[in-house]
C-alpha cells in the first residue's frame, strides 16, 4: 500500500462519516438541544484523553523517527486542554446533568479511548492515522454543522466552541500528518497497517455517534 492509498481510506471514513443519521437530522431541522448536550457528553471522556495518547505514543516511537516524535508531542500540547471547551458549551446551554468529571464514558466511547490506547503501545506511529480520520472528519464537518447547529438550535458562537474550534484547527492538521508521515519513509507493509488502523479507529468513531439512547 502507499500513501495514496492510505489517504483514500481516510476520505472513505469522511463519507462513512457523513452518512449518520444524527447529521441528516441536523440538516432536516429535527435535532435537538438535549441532542446536542448528549453528543458533547459522549466526546468529553474521548477528548480528555486524546493528549494522554498522543503522549503515550511518543514514549514509544523510535528514536530515528524523531520528526513523528516531535508531532505527537506537540499535538499533546495542543490538544490537552480542548475539553474545557465541552465544559463550556455544555455549561453555556444549561446543562445540568451530572459532571462529566466524575461520570464515565458510555461503553462505545470507552472502547474508542481503548483502541487509541491499544495502538499507542502496539503500533505508536499508528496514533497519527488515528489523528489524520479524525482531523480529516473535522476539517470537512466542524464549520458546517457548528453553523448549522446555531441556526438550527439558535445557538451562539460561545456555545459551539468545541465544534467550531476544530472545524477551524482541522484544516491543516490532516496534511500536516500526512507530511510527517511521507518523511518517515513508511514501507509498503506500513502504510497497509496505517490504513487499517485508520479503518478500525473511523469504525468505532462513528459507534459513538450512532449508539444511542437518542
């Protein structure tokens, strides 16, 4: 496999992506406010620990790979304080459930949270596939549905920061990745293993929107 074909996993993972029922009712005017509260509490747990991975993954990824290093932990930096801004769009549209400080993620999230975990001890290079889906999925639906969201909902800008954030930060990131990856001169076998855990990492992503109760 090669990195071309690698990226073409990961647009099939945009469009698996944009195939959730949640977005079509979002672009049919039929989501709601507790929908929406219900989504952040599902990506709280999931984002608390992104920075944790990206960390873990670091530790492992060999010496002579030091450019890969260096992102991870720069995307770490970046990336460890994002779930305040859950907090804040949760606070901002009333929410008043239990805190998700001291709740526990939903079974499909754990396991998205596990596999991350899982491929930055087993295979640490392949945190940055996991990162290329997702920064790909962001970059292609984080500006449009935070704007959808406030027109539907009739919410604000200080209450879809999350969403709106990334869909800003994503943007570049995917072809970031992606360069730092062509430079760690990947083999054949290891573009192969990027490609599936990408595959694997969208798979369970999408449970976490799809599973409900909704």
């Amino acid at each position: 496999m090669t990195e071309i074909a690698f990226l073409d996993v990961i647009q099939k993972q945009v469009e698996l992506f944009s195939e959730l029922m949640l977005l079509k009712r979002l672009d049919a005017g039929t989501f709601s406010l507790s929908d929406y509260q219900r989504i952040l509490l599902r990506l709280f747990h999931q984002v608390c620990e992104s920075a944790n991975t990206f960390s873990l993954a670091a530790t492992f990824v060999e010496p002579a790979r030091f450019e890969v290093k260096s992102y991870l932990m720069r995307h770490a930096e970046e990336e460890k304080l994002h779930w305040q801004w859950i907090l804040s769009d949760l606070r901002n549209t009333g929410y008043s459930g239990v805190d998700p400080l001291i709740s526990l993620p939903y079974p499909e999230v754990a396991a998205y949270i596990g596999y991350n975990y899982y491929v930055a001890l087993k295979c640490p290079i392949g945190r940055l596939a996991i990162a290329a889906m997702l920064e790909s999925i962001g970059a292609n639906f984080g500006a449009r549905y935070s704007a959808k969201l406030i027109t539907v909902l009739g919410l604000n800008k200080d209450q879809v920061v999350f969403f709106q954030g990334h869909g800003d930060t994503d943007v570049g990131h995917t072809r970031e990745i992606v360069d730092v990856l062509q430079n760690a001169q990947l083999s054949s076998e290891e573009w192969n293993t990027m490609a599936g855990i990408a595959e694997t990492a969208g798979a369970l992503y999408r449970l976490m929107y799809e599973s409900g109760p909704w």
